[in-house]
C-alpha cells in the first residue's frame, strides 16, 4: 500500500476543507432566499404578518397608471405613475420592508394614508437617494392643497442605497414616526396635535422627476 506523505495529506485536507466551506456557504445562500417573504419562528411568535405572500398581489388595490406586477417573488412595476395600496388599515404598528430602487427612481413607502374619497393626505417614507431635500430615508408629510414638506431629513447625512436591497423599519406610535434604514435611525419625529392618527400602507411607483424602477419585498407587519 502506498504512503502519503504529510505535505500530501495537508494538502488534501486543506482542499476538503475548502469545498466544504464552499458548499456550506451555497446551502446558506440558497436558505436565505428560500426565507424570503416568510416569517421567521420569532416573528410568528412575536405577531408579526406577511402584507405580501410573494407570489400575488392579493390584499393590495392599484391606483394610478402603474402596472404592478409580482416577478421572481418581489412586488414592482415597468411603467406609468401610481401606488399599491392595503386592504386594511393601521394605526400604531411596526412595518419592515425591503426595498431596491434604480438610481433614477422616486419611490417611497406611505403610511397613515386619507381613506378613499377624503382629502389626499399621508406620511411618505422617501426613497430617492438623490432628493434635493428629502432624500431617502426622510419623512415627508402629504396634505391635499400644500407642497410636500419634509416633516424630518436625513440632511446633512444621505445614504446610499441605489440598485441594491436595503431594509427599512418603519414605527408609528401615537404621533411618533421613525424610521430605520438597514438598522440605523435615519429619522424619528413626533407631530403634535397628531393629524394622521391610522390609514392604509400605500407603495409608490414613479414619482416627479424619478420615473425609475422600485422592487419590494419581505413586507411584514406588527400592530402595537
């Protein structure tokens, strides 16, 4: 029987060594997008839901000229101006969304949306990286008849988040609205008297001046 020497059997180890980590590391990816659009066990025992199930856009109303659409396991749009809007309706809650935006996008997540056939109002979570003042991340608040105004900017600080998945947590309690990008806070206000006390949760497709692609994902909800 031939002996392998020493150098030989480092060698051959080093090398198993290596492809196991290899194909560790691809099961691990390949777990990872499978978890995408699901619960974990921790959020199912904490009472957090799935808004989208990754394959339709059942509980979601189209409003605008946006063709909405679901595509490999994310909710997106290819043309026109609109928002995608729940079936229900929040107040105090907690939301986490994964969002990618092209560089020429203005998107946005709204919160706290006007029921149907009242005055358009809301809280918009931007995402526009390149906003002259409200870039992504900041709170801007909606009221029919006024100019958006950023109600709290990420300014001086701009994040970059073009072309790749981020992941915002947005909290509404009572008059308090923050907003955590990729587990940072970006911004937290309160409005006092509270204006925007419960609405819907609207996704928006094409805003001014960004008629750029936006994709959503793992959008989960707990209410407080």
């Amino acid at each position: 029987m031939k002996r392998i020497s020493w150098v030989a059997f480092a060698a051959i180890a080093c090398v198993s060594a290596v492809v196991l980590h290899v194909e560790g590391g691809a099961v691990a990816a390949q777990q990872a997008s499978g978890a995408a659009n699901r619960l974990t066990a921790e959020e199912q025992a904490q009472g957090w839901r799935l808004l989208f199930d990754g394959t339709s856009l059942n509980g979601w109303t189209k409003n605008g000229t946006a063709d909405w659409l679901v595509e490999d396991g994310v909710i997106t749009f290819k043309t026109g101006r609109g928002t995608l809007q729940t079936a229900d309706s929040y107040e105090n809650f907690q939301l986490r969304v994964d969002f990618w935006a092209e560089k020429t996008a203005n998107s946005g997540v709204f919160v706290r949306v006007s029921p149907r056939g009242q005055a358009n109002a809301f809280y918009e979570i931007n995402i526009f990286d390149t906003h002259a003042t409200a870039p992504t991340g900041s709170i801007i608040a909606v009221d029919a008849g006024k100019a958006p105004a950023p109600v709290m900017s990420t300014l001086p600080k701009r994040y970059d988040t073009a072309e790749k998945w981020n992941s915002f947590e947005i909290l509404a309690k009572g008059a308090q609205v923050q907003v955590t990008l990729n587990g940072v806070v970006a911004t937290d206000t309160s409005e006092d008297p509270l204006k925007l006390p419960s609405g819907p949760i609207q996704l928006q497709a094409g805003g001014p001046d960004g008629p750029g692609i936006a994709r959503f994902r793992n959008i989960r909800i707990k209410t407080l």
